[in-house]
C-alpha cells in the first residue's frame, strides 16, 4: 500500500487500516519450518561475546 503522497498522518493510518482490512489473511507457517530459519546463522561463538 503506497501512502507517500497522503500528507496527513490520520489519513494515511485510515487508508492503511483499510487496506489491512481489506487484504487477504496471511497463511499460518507451517508447523515444518522452525520459526528462526531466516535469522543468521553462526558458525563457532566465543565464550563470553555477543552472538550478533
């Protein structure tokens, strides 16, 4: 939804609501797919450092 040319912030929320009204609901994810598959991965972490 393309809402850069509606200057006034209560009218683009109006239109984007809408919009997700209006929108077809989003498919579950499947049970098969772990829920962090799409987050980097690491190879080897060192003790006491951060992991990203």
């Amino acid at each position: 939804m393309n809402t850069k040319n509606v200057a006034d912030k209560l009218e683009r929320k109006k239109a984007k609501r809408a919009a997700r009204k209006k929108a077809a609901p989003k498919a579950k994810r499947a049970a098969s797919v772990a829920r962090g598959s799409m987050k980097k991965k690491i190879r080897h972490q060192a003790q006491g450092q951060r992991k990203r």
